[in-house]
C-alpha cells in the first residue's frame, strides 16, 4: 500500500534510498528533506514547498553579506589603483592607467558578451582577473539575496557603503583622487548589481552568476539528488532551493509549479529557461525547441500549434491530447513517445523518427507534409495527396504503419550499385530471420543513397547495419571484374543493380511492395519488393519510371486557386490514378498513357500558349483512341469521360 504523507511536516527529514513508489506529499512541507537515491516513482508532490529551513536561510544570508562585503573590499581597491593616475610617481601612474584601462574593457566585455562559464574562467586565468573577482563576488552576493528572499537589498547597501569609505580610506593623495575613487567603486558597485538583476532575470549571458548563486542558495535545500522521479506530480509544488541533479525525470509532471526557475537542474531539460516556462504554462505555440534533449519531457495537452522540434530527441516523451497542429517535427526522434490523442494536422515529419513502440493511438491528422515547406512550395509532399480530401479516424495510423520497423542504410560517399545489391542480398541470406524487404530507395543529394529495408520487429537493427556496411566496403574496394565474377548467372543481383542505378539517375525513387508505401512522389515499381523477386518484370520497372516521371511533372503545376474547382494539376493527378489502377489496360498501354499525361502536364506551364495547346489537344486525342477498345462500364473511361472534356476546357479547346 502507498505511503501517504499529504500535509504533514517533513522539514530536514531523511528519506535517503527508500522505496517510495506511488506515496502521498501531496500540501507536505519537504523543507531540507533529503530524497536523495530514493524511488518516487509516480509519487505525488502537488502543492508540496521546497527549499530551505529557517537555519541555513539565516546561514545564507549572513554568507551573502561576506561575500558583499569582499566585493566592496575588491571595489574600494580598484578604486585605490585607477587613483593612482594622479600620483606623482610615473610608475605608480602606469599601474593607474592600466587598472584603468583593465577596468573599462571588463566592464565592455561584460555588458556585451556577459559571464558565461567559458568567459568566467578564461578571465579568472587572463589579466582581467582582479576586476572579474571583484564584480563576480559582488554579482553573486546579489544574485544570492534575490534567490533567497528577493529582499536582502541591505546586502547591497553595506558593500557599496563599504567601497566608497574604503576607496576614499586608501586613496589619500587629494581630493580630485578621492572623487575618482569613489566613482570608481560606485560604478562597480552599480555594474554588479546590474550583473546580479540580469542573471537573476535568466538572461544566459550571465549564467555563470545565476549558476553559482542557485548552486549555493540550493545548499541545505530539499534534495532530489540521482531520484527516480518517473511518473511523479509537482503541479502547483514550490520548488526553490531543490536539487534535481542527475534525478530521472522520464514523464515527471510540472504544470503550475512555482520557482521552478530557482531550481537546481544539473544536466536534465530544467536547465533550459524556455522549457520551464513551457513546462509549468503549457504554452509553446510557435516556440523554437530545435536540437534539445526533451527525452521523457511531459508536455501532455500542451499548445504545441507551429513550434519547431526539428533535431529534437523527444524519446519516451508524454505528448498525450498535446497539440501539435503545423509543428516541424523534422528528424524528431520518437522513440517510445505516447502521442495518444495528439493533434498532428499540417504536421511536417520530414524523417522523423517513429519506431513501433510509439503511440499513435487516437491521433487526430487531417492531413500531413512530408516535407519541410519552402517560399516556393509553402505545403510540400501533402498526404492524402488530393488537397481535396482528408484522413479519417485511423487512417493516419495506418498510413504511416509501414514506415515503422525498416533497416535504414545510409550511403554518403561514390555509391556502388553492384556493391550494394551483392551485400543485401548476402545480408538477407545470412539473416532469413530478420526477413528483409527492401520498400524504398531515395537519393539525396548528387551522390548519397538512403535504402530502406522493413524488418521484422524484434531484430537487432544495429548489427545488420554494421555487417551489411561491413560487407558493402569491402565489396566496394574490389574491382568491376571481380564484382562480375560474385554476380555471374544471378539475375536477382542484376535486377537490383539496376534499380539501384536507376535511383541514382532519378530525383526519388520508390518501391511499392506488399506493404503498399503511400508515399512521396519518385519511381514507383508495384511488384515483389523482397530480395528473392526483387524488381518484378521489366515492363513493370519501366513503367514505375514513368510513372515517377509524370509525377515530378504534375507536382511541378500550380495549385488550383479555387479549393471548390479542380485546376490541371488536381485534374491530371485524378487521371494518372484512374491509369495506374486500372486492370483492363496491358502494361504497354498503360506506359503509352502515362506518357500522354506528362505531355498535358508539361503543356499545363502555359495552357493558353498556342503551341501547348496543340500539343494538349494531340495528347487528349491520343488517350481517346487508347481508351476507345476498353468496355463502355469500365471505371477508366467513365474517369476518362468526366475528366478529358474539363480538361479540354482548361487548353481552350471548346
């Protein structure tokens, strides 16, 4: 049975270890106990308090005087050597300018650059040494009281009061020297408590203050320290001066929490300012995430609309009821992510990274971008492809299942065809478990080639990888001849060989198996994808080129402006369909009219040009004489019949 522990007093209580799976702090007051080690696994925290017991704030505060103190200390001896300027010793002016000169670029350095850990120790080990010591002391002193209380502003006054007497104490040398000491110390004095406001504030080009200051105010504070945290609540708990280093925080729930931004976060995803204030808002709608590590982040029925999570690991991730509406999800790493009842309409998931342990469950997508979009092409790859319609409940499930489970085998430097169809084929013998399927080739760039293979659930995708590349290379260093002599008389080999070669010639290129790959236009060859009947026939490969063809050429129209009124392009991808799908055309006519629809989509540029109509025309009469020995109750010509005549229209041809 769960412990529960809701509203009691816990203050400085040690639960170092324990198992406290499921228990109940829920309005406890956690002051200084020490949760360290401990399993808190879906625990609840809600509207507990953190932070510190009454002794080690008095302990703190009387620590942030010190150190104020040693900061006017700092002040008031800069303030001394700049004075010195106006001696009458030459080598006592030289020191005076260049205090001077130290001072002013540190003060440069810092308003601009700001202290970030890199820039506080290159200046603790460089000239600014002096100067760095003096502000960070003060800063911190500062940062401190606004961490501890936000009230301890005497903290300031004492070592400000304490600079100007002592500047003035070991000037001596006139009272012109004295006044510019005094400003001296003034004006360092003023700039750390700008320095201490800013970092306070989390600008990050003083992280360096904020960190120390959180680090010492958070000493002696409740301890989260290397906790299991999984599952557990802290909505609407107060949390400063807690320590969550190295604590796992996989799903952990932050909504409404207070002073999560006075934490202690080490290395987990509470060090970034932006995902707290998403974490406990819920708000991230047009936010930028790019490139963090949110692995095992809560963002359940989080406004998520249009942010950017391109590069993002979102791995083990709640994003349950999350709205996700036109989010860049590009190369997302989704691994075991719960997207259950998510909103993924307008979406772009340009590789991104889903595996079979993520949930789609219940996600609501009307439709999605296979592509990031660009000034010219703002809705790139839509799926379903007709702007016309959209999925319905499950569909998108479906739709993206066959994408899971692949083997994805990446080659960025002079693809060797040959090669590579003598190594899978190698891989799929040595490995008739794994039951390899190629389901797509695509080239990326002038010379890269992603192979996409669908595997089995349970095999080791990493070890397939490395033998495959193993093999591939080694292959790749022998000569063309001795590549023949391996693929003599195995025509499977030849046959991917080719296809491979053919993708590489084409700007996409997929293949359609059993698991049909609705997906991106390219070369579609429809057929048996597996490594024992790789290509299907010949005439079936050269009409997936074509086909490929004319999708690049219908993808290069216009959208139709009126959503109520196809256009060309709407009407001309209706057609291509009707063509594909249909059973009564042989292979050989299907190909010739595939060809007559490039030809009206390249004719679309300028449908009105006199020679592009002629062309259209001569293409329309084309597809009429192929269609014209089909049954009249075929569903090619009755598309045929309600098409052509629009289309016709569109050229201006009556």
């Amino acid at each position: 049975m769960a412990l529960d522990f809701s509203g009691q007093n816990l203050r400085g209580r040690n639960f170092k270890g324990q198992n406290l799976a499921s228990a109940n702090f829920s309005y406890a007051d956690i002051r200084g106990a020490n949760f360290s080690g401990a399993n808190l696994t879906e625990a609840n925290f809600s509207h507990a308090k953190a932070g510190l017991q009454g002794h080690w704030v008095i302990g703190l505060v009387i620590v942030s005087f010190l150190l104020s103190g040693l900061s006017g200390l700092f002040s008031a001896l800069s303030g001394y050597f700049v004075s010195l300027i106006f001696n009458s010793f030459l080598n006592n002016q030289v020191i005076g300018w260049v205090a001077l000169f130290i001072l002013i670029a540190f003060c440069f350095i810092t308003i601009s650059l700001g202290l970030t850990t890199d820039l506080g120790a290159g200046a603790a080990a460089g000239a600014v040494a002096f100067a760095f010591a003096f502000a960070v002391a003060f800063a911190v002193a500062g940062a401190f009281a606004v961490t501890l209380a936000g009230a301890f502003a005497g903290a300031f006054a004492v070592a400000g009061a304490f600079a100007v007497a002592g500047a003035v104490a070991v000037a001596g040398v006139g009272a012109f020297a004295v006044t510019v000491a005094g400003a001296v110390a003034g004006a360092g004095t003023l700039l750390s408590i700008y320095i201490a406001w800013q970092a306070m504030k989390g600008n990050e080009k003083y992280s360096l203050i904020r960190n120390i200051a959180i680090a010492f105010a958070a000493t002696g504070g409740t301890s989260f320290r290397n906790a299991n945290l999984t599952n557990a609540k802290f909505a609407e708990a107060t949390l400063k001066s807690s320590d969550f280093r190295n604590a796992t925080l996989t799903r952990t729930h932050w909504h409404q929490a207070k002073m999560l931004d006075r934490v202690r976060p080490g290395k987990t995803y509470l060090q970034n300012s932006q995902v707290r204030q998403l974490l406990v808002t819920g708000q991230g709608q047009d936010k930028n995430f790019d490139r963090q590590n949110l692995r095992g982040i809560n963002l359940q029925s989080a406004n998520l609309a249009d942010a950017s999570f391109i590069s993002t690991d979102l791995s083990e991730a709640n994003l349950q009821d999350a709205d996700l509406s036109r989010a860049k999800l590009k190369q997302t790493q989704l691994d075991a992510t719960d997207l259950t009842g998510a909103i993924l309409t307008g979406a772009f998931i340009e590789d991104w990274g889903i595996t079979n342990e993520t949930k789609l469950h219940g996600v609501r997508c009307e439709y999605i971008f296979m592509r990031l979009p660009t000034k010219a092409n703002p809705d790139p790859l839509r799926k379903p492809d007709n702007h016309q319609e959209v999925f319905q409940d499950g569909d998108f499930a479906e739709f993206i299942q066959p994408i899971f489970d692949t083997l994805d085998l990446y080659h960025n430097q002079g693809v060797d065809p040959r090669a590579i169809a003598i190594a899978f084929k190698k891989l799929a013998e040595k490995h008739p478990e794994a039951g390899l399927e190629i389901v797509a080739m695509e080239k990326r760039g002038d010379d890269k080639l992603l192979i996409r293979a669908k595997t089995a659930v349970d095999v080791n995708k990493s070890q397939l990888s490395a033998e495959y590349f193993a093999d591939y290379n080694q292959l790749k260093a022998l000569s063309q001849s001795q590549q023949s002599l391996l693929i003599e008389k195995d025509d499977r080999i030849r046959s991917l060989e080719t296809m491979l070669t053919t993708a590489l010639q084409q700007p996409k290129y997929y293949i359609e198996g059993d698991n049909k790959v609705s997906d991106i236009s390219g070369i579609s060859i429809q057929g048996s994808s597996n490594v024992s009947g790789i290509a299907g026939g010949g005439s079936v490969a050269n009409l997936g080129i074509i086909s490929g063809n004319v999708n690049i050429a219908i993808n290069e129209l216009p959208d139709s402006p009126n959503s109520e009124q196809p256009g060309i392009k709407e009407l001309l991808t209706q057609l291509q369909q009707a063509i594909s799908q249909s059973s009564e055309l042989s292979d050989e006519d299907k190909a010739e009219a595939l060809e007559q629809v490039k030809t009206l989509a390249e004719a679309g540029q300028n449908p009105q040009e006199p020679t592009k109509q002629k062309t259209a025309k001569t293409a329309i009469t084309m597809l009429k004489g192929l269609f014209s020995g089909l049954p009249a109750v075929a569903t090619l010509v009755e598309a045929a019949n309600n098409l052509l005549p629009v289309i016709s229209k569109l050229f201006g041809l009556g």
